[in-house]
C-alpha cells in the first residue's frame, strides 16, 4: 500500500472541451512505469502484460455501443484547483489582517530520494502562493525513528504550525505507521491519522480532516454540480489513502457504494451499474469504455506513466480509466493529467487554512 500525502503535478494540462489522447498501437511499450504520485512518488519498473492494459487492446467485450464523437464533459481539476487557490488565498489574508495569524505548514523529508524532494518543493512553492508559511526538516537517510519522532513533537507542540507531514516512504529501517500515529491529530493534514479515519467511518462522527485526494474527488463532482446522494457509485482500489476513504466519503453523501478491488471477479459487470466510477489502481488504462454505462461520471485517480518516445521526457501520464473510449460513453470525465492530480494540493493548502482557523477559533 502507497502511503501518501499531497502532490503538485507542475505539468498538468487539461482544457475546458473534451481532447483524444493519442494511442499509438503501433509503439507499444514493453515496459510500464507505474507512477506512484505524492508522498510516496516513485517510479516501479515492471514487466506488464502491456497489450491488455492498452486502450486499444481487443480483450474486452464491448457491451456498450461507442460512438465516434467524444461526449463528455471535461472535468477540469486544473482550473477547480485554481480556483480553491484563490479561495484559500483571500482566507488567509482576511485572518492575518484580522488576528494577525498565518497558517504555518511543516514537511518532514527523510532520505534524499529525488522524486520526494520534488514533491516538497512542490508543496512549499504551492505555500509560497497562497501565503502559508512552510517549515521543512530534512534527514539523512539513516537517521534513526527517534529524530524523526523528535521532529514531529516538536512540530505538534510549535503554535505557528498547523499542518504536519511527513513524506513517504519512509526509509524502511523507520516504522511508518509509529511516524504517522505521533503526529497530533488537530494537525494531521494528510487525514491518516486511525482516527481521523475512524471517525470517517463512523455515523455522527466527523474527522477533523478527510484525507486530499478522496476530498479532491468528491469536490469536483460538488463544483461541477454532479448529484452523489442516491447514486450507485463504484470505487475502484481499497486503499488507506485513496479508495478507502474515496468509498467511505461517497456513502457520507447517500451514495449506494461498491468497492472492486484485485480480487473482484468480473469488475465490468459491476461498473457497469454504476452512475459514478472513481478509480484509484494504478493500472493504465484498465477501465474500458465497455466497462461505463452511458452517462456514468468519471472520476480518475491513477496516475500511470507509459513510455512513449515521441514524449520529450520519453513517458507520458495515463490515467487508470481509458480516457479515448470512456469519454465517448460517460457524461463527465477527469483527464490525466489535469484532472485529479492538482486537486490533491489544493486540498492540502485548504485543510492546512481549516486547521489554523480552527485552532485559532477563527470564522
Ligand atoms: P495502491 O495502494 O497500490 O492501491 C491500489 C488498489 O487498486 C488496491 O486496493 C488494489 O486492490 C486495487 N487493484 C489493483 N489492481 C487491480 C485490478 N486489476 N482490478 C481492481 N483493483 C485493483 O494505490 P493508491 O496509492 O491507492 O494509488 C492508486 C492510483 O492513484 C495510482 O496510480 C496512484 O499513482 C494514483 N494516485 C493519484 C493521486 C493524485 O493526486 N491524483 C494521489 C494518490 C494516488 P487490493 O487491495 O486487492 O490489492
């Protein structure tokens, strides 16, 4: 399981009309790079059986008619995102000018993996604009879970912090599950905190903060008007970070929920019942347009590097839900990228804002 906290993609692109993505069949890769966003970002090399993960593969059974026009709205996580920037933005001026106070954001980084580096400059850049100010520690690769535990109480006891995260993975010499439990509840931004799930899970109950990506999903289907409550809604992937919650937060919202996971035989039979899909698996292209009934909103999570040698960086990004077919079929569609990989960091900037206007009691 990646564990995982809010990410920038700097690259993303989207528009606001339905685009193809190009699928040349004639240069299949033979490697497929899994792109593990946020904390845990990291490339995963493996040896995929590629034609069946490929739009254009013939496998799957066509029980949906798919026309040649693409259909979809395009929903549009860029701009949404752009705009929750802003939002968080003029907060945060109304409460320094008000109390004098600035949310304060805290990073933790053990290690020197260069795609977590990036990340956290990513997070801090996105700080920088909306006015929060970010602390960073950074750690040799072996230094010990007590310094990392030290950094974090520290941290949880520092009034001009807020947020805490810590980048993961961690070095595996560390235990990630004592780093995530000792970050104060009232701070955990991420939302991984037991019981900031827990409380997620439970009726009555409300979790100080919703994990960012899974709070990313639902509000674009809020911002975009897309009714949950009564819908039957199928989360693809269970995991902590993203399906689980994903599928806990659509229930919140009276939608009837399926979770289809590695282990669910006949996953297009289920999907295909389904007025919304979110996909969180990590698999390119695995959901077809056979799998979507017509007017299904879509909402894909995966981001999934596949070579392609005609791209400058010699990849480009896919998401898990083929985005050729499915637009054609779906009535609403996120792209890859421009969908909802920059909302992940709007909602961090947003639970970091809602963190110290609850601390400091501020409407
Ligand atoms: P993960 O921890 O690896 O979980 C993947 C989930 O997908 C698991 O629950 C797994 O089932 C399920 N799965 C795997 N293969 C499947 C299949 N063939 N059919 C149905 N279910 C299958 O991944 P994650 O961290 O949740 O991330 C999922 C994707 O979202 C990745 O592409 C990741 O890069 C992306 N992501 C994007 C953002 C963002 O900001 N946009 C943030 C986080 C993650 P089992 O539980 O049975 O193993």
């Amino acid at each position: 399981m990646a564990a995982t906290a809010a990410t920038m993609f700097l690259t993303n692109s989207s528009s606001s009309s339905s685009r193809l993505l190009k699928f040349n069949t004639t240069k299949h890769p033979n490697t497929i790079l899994h792109f593990r966003p946020s904390i845990s970002l990291q490339f995963r090399i493996s040896n995929p059986k590629f034609p069946k993960s490929i739009c254009s593969s013939s496998s799957a059974t066509t029980a949906v008619e798919v026309n040649n026009e693409t259909s979809a709205t395009v929903i549009d996580g860029k701009r949404v995102a752009k705009d929750i920037r802003e939002e968080v933005a003029v907060e945060i001026s109304r409460m320094k000018d008000e109390i004098g106070i600035v949310p304060g954001l805290a990073v933790i980084l053990v290690g020197d993996r260069k795609d977590s580096a990036t990340y956290v400059r990513n997070k801090k850049k996105a700080c920088d604009t909306v006015g929060i100010n970010s602390y960073e520690v950074r750690l040799a690769e072996d230094c010990t879970e007590e310094e990392v535990l030290k950094h974090i109480s520290e941290f949880n006891d520092d009034p001009s912090v807020h947020g805490i995260l810590v980048q993961l993975p961690l070095p595996s010499h560390i235990n990630e599950q004592n780093i995530l439990n000792a970050v104060c509840i009232e701070k955990d931004v991420d939302g991984f905190h037991p019981l900031n799930i827990g409380r997620l899970a439970m009726r009555g109950r409300e979790p100080l903060f919703v994990p960012c990506t899974p709070k990313g999903c639902i509000e674009l289907l809020h911002r975009y008007d897309i009714p949950i409550k009564g819908k039957r809604a199928v989360v693809i992937g269970r995991s902590n970070i993203v399906g689980m919650p994903a599928a806990l937060l659509l229930q919140r919202e009276d939608a009837t929920v399926t979770i289809v996971h590695s282990r669910t035989k006949n996953p297009e039979e289920i999907t295909r019942q389904a007025d919304i899909i979110i996909s969180a698996v990590g698999q390119p292209n695995m959901v077809r347009g056979s799998w979507v009934k017509p007017g299904a909103v879509l909402i894909d999570v995966g981001i999934n590097p596949i070579e392609d040698p005609e791209c400058p960086r010699g990849y480009r990004l896919v998401g898990d839900i083929c985005y050729e077919e499915a637009s054609k079929v779906a009535s609403a569609i996120t792209p890859v990228p421009g969908g909802v990989g920059p909302m992940t960091i709007a909602m961090l900037l947003s639970n970091t804002l809602l963190s110290a206007k609850r601390i400091h009691n501020f409407r």
